[in-house]
C-alpha cells in the first residue's frame, strides 16, 4: 500500500498551506534587509531606463524642468525601500536607487 494516499496527500497540503500562511509576514522583513544592506546593484546613471527618466542620485542635482522642490524617490509611490538609504523602485528592476534620488516618473506617494 502506498504512503501517498489522498489522505495523507491532503495532510501534507495543509501543513504546506499552514507554514507559508505562518512565515509570509516575515517575507517583508527579508527583502526591505536585502536593500538596506546594499546586497543588490545600485542604478547607473548611464543605464538607458535611468537616461531616459532623467534619474540622479541626488535629487536637488536634477536639471529638469519637470523637478520639484522636495520630490525625492523616498517620498514617490514608485519607492519601495523604507527608510532606507537605498532602496527598490518598480520601475528599476534588480537594481536599487537613492531614496534621495529622482526620476522623471516620480509621482506623490
């Protein structure tokens, strides 16, 4: 008789569906660390996607016209970091950018 009858399959499914209700919470505090502790590539200024958004570091550099006075990526809906130094943007995959930093998509958040 086989160990993997529907009962003990169900079981298992439970127990799966239990522990990852259990550690999802956690899965916030694993990636904002990932950020802060500056694990991940931080954006070139000479990325396209960065040229084309007008992105810099620092955010008063910024020489657009569409700047704002105390738009910064850390106070954009796009950031996703925290209060962290470096952090993630959604529209800068796998790297990470300046919470003092701005783009061209920057948008209140």
């Amino acid at each position: 008789m086989s160990s993997n009858t529907p009962d003990n399959s169900r079981r298992r499914l439970l127990k799966m569906a239990a522990t990852g209700a259990l550690l999802a919470p956690f899965a916030k505090f694993t990636s904002q660390s990932a950020y802060a502790g500056g694990h991940e590539k931080k954006l070139e200024l000479d990325n396209p996607q960065a040229k084309a958004l007008q992105y810099v570091h620092v955010a008063t550099e910024s020489t657009s016209p569409l700047y704002k006075d105390g738009s910064i990526c850390g106070n954009c809906i796009q950031w996703k970091g925290g209060d962290a130094e470096w952090g993630q943007c959604v529209l800068f995959a796998g790297v990470v950018v300046a919470n003092a930093g701005w783009c061209s998509a920057w948008a209140k958040g």
